[in-house]
C-alpha cells in the first residue's frame, strides 16, 4: 500500500536527486524509497566478510590514546599547507 510522505529538503538537495534520479530512469519518489528501505534493512543472514578483509581485521594495533579526528586534522593540515 503506497502512502504520501511531505519532506522539507533544502532546494539544491532537491534538484540534484531530482538530476540523480532522471539519469537512473527512476522517479525521485522511487529513488528515496529505496534509499529508506536500504537504510532500514539489515544485512542478509548470508553476508560474509570476504577473505581479504578478514586478513587486513586487526592489523593495527592503535594506542588507547590515539585520536583519529586530531590525527585527521594534522593529515589535512601538512596536505594542504605546502
């Protein structure tokens, strides 16, 4: 059973999944359906961690101390400061 939903998107979002929506030959109706019932769904009871990630799973070992937005910053920071 389909049912009417109102949002309020800021106008830019809109048109470009208006624009995402057109290119995929689906309804923008369609396209943030999907979208719901893909972020409310769960994982299939079949789904398995492919042998690569498995072997890369705790290869690093990071100290208690260590804070990845502080380290992501400092990343950025000696990127874009040369």
């Amino acid at each position: 059973m389909d049912s009417k939903l109102t949002l309020k998107l800021d106008s830019e979002v809109i048109e470009k999944a208006k624009s995402y929506a057109r290119s995929k030959n689906i309804s923008l109706s369609e396209l943030v359906e999907r979208y719901l019932d893909f972020a409310t769904s769960s994982p299939p009871d079949d789904f398995q961690v492919t042998p690569l990630v498995k072997s890369l799973s705790g290869i690093i070992n990071l100290p208690d101390s260590y804070d990845e937005k502080t380290a992501y910053k400092k990343h950025i920071s000696a990127k874009y400061s040369r």
